[in-house]
C-alpha cells in the first residue's frame, strides 16, 4: 500500500470504503470540479461529535450549492467494538450514539431524548477495514513512522529504536487496519481531507483546524 500513500500537492488517491450507508457511492475520480471535504471520524469519538462533525454540517448547508461535496467517512484505529458498521448504520438512520460519545454529549445537554438532534446530510460510508494476519512487519512499522516523522532516518540510532519500539507497542493490539485511515497517515480523529476541484490533495488535519472555512473559500474561489 505504501504507492498509494496521499502526498500534499499530489493527486489523491482514491477512499477505500467497506460499504456506503447513506447517499451514493462515489469518489474523487467522480468529482472533478467540485472541491471535496471528506471529514473522517469514529462512531465512538466525543470530539468528533462535539465539534467536527456540526462544523461540516454547517460548511455542507453553505457551501453544497458553490461547489462543496462533503463526504463521511467513520473509520477504526481503537474500540473496535464500537466504531463499527453497524453503529454507523445506528446513527445514519436513527441519530443514535453510543458509548464515548453518547455519555460526553449527555453531559453537554446535545441530545434530544438521549439521539442526536440532527440528521447528518451528506453521504456516509465506512473505511475498509482488513484484519491483522501474523506479526506486525518492519516495513508496516517503518511506513508508518515515516508518513509521520519525514527526518526520521536522519535522527541517532537510540532515537530510532525509541520510535519503533513505541510504533509496534502501539500497531500490535490493533486487530484491524484501516486502509483510508492509514492511505492518508492520519493521526487520530477527527481529520478533515480536503481536495482540490483538480484532485489534489490540499490539506489533511487531524484535530483543530481553526482555518479550514478560509481554505475552503480560497479552493472554491480557483
């Protein structure tokens, strides 16, 4: 997979998604002239719901008729017996939360009779996710470190084996990959994705992204 691995200022490589539940398959191949924010986030993550998933709600009810394709993606890198398929499908028909996220939106006041207040608009899939064969690899550890640490080659031997030892701490109970998670060496959730109305990847933010209504002007604008 390591080919297919997203670059900024590259052209982006396609979502490995497991199934859509909501809305029509598509990808960035067919969405050519639009700009395209993919906001990727776990069923099971309080700040996901809290903050980045009503923001693209928000920029999908302005900006969906300028040229904005939002798409969303729930994806798996812990709590794999939360953030799964069928709890996606729980929220894309019935607005139910669970776990995490259902006890940090209680405590906000966010519900409304113990579901979610609002229908998320845009189209929904799940990452594809393949499960774990044999020992984690070298390369597996290497590539992941390097899609996060570029001078990691340059740094002393004790340094190195520092980070891979805590890489493989950290791959090793995960019983599942999850393709667009890793395609674009994201580092947690919420990430945003955004694309360019060419194809190419512009941005790619884990967490705050205080910005992302400018930029997301600035593409719509080229």
């Amino acid at each position: 997979m390591t080919d297919n691995f997203a670059m900024i200022g590259k052209k982006a490589p396609l979502l490995a998604v497991s199934e859509w539940i909501q809305g029509e398959p598509v990808n960035f191949d067919q969405l050519r002239d639009r700009v395209v924010l993919v906001e990727v986030f776990q069923v099971n993550c309080p700040g996901c719901f809290l903050y980045a998933l009503p923001e693209a709600v928000e920029l999908h009810r302005k900006y969906a008729g300028n040229g904005l394709t939002v798409l969303g993606i729930a994806t798996a890198f812990e709590d794999f017996d939360k953030n799964t398929l069928e709890n996606l499908r729980a929220l894309a028909e019935r607005n139910e939360v669970i776990g995490e996220t259902f006890k940090a939106l209680s405590r906000h006041g966010a519900l409304d009779q113990g579901r979610l207040p609002y229908r998320i608009p845009f189209p929904l899939a799940m990452d594809r996710l393949t499960e774990r064969q044999g020992e984690i690899s070298e390369t597996e550890i290497l590539d992941f470190i390097h899609g996060r640490l570029p001078d990691f080659d340059r740094q002393p031997d004790h340094y190195r084996q520092q980070v891979v030892d805590q890489v493989r701490s950290y791959l090793e109970p995960q019983h599942y990959r999850a393709e667009t998670f890793e395609r674009f060496r994201l580092k947690g959730t919420p990430s945003q994705i955004l694309v360019d109305r060419q194809g190419i990847l512009r941005a790619c933010e884990f967490g705050a992204f205080p910005d992302l209504e400018n930029r997301l002007l600035e593409l719509l604008r080229e």
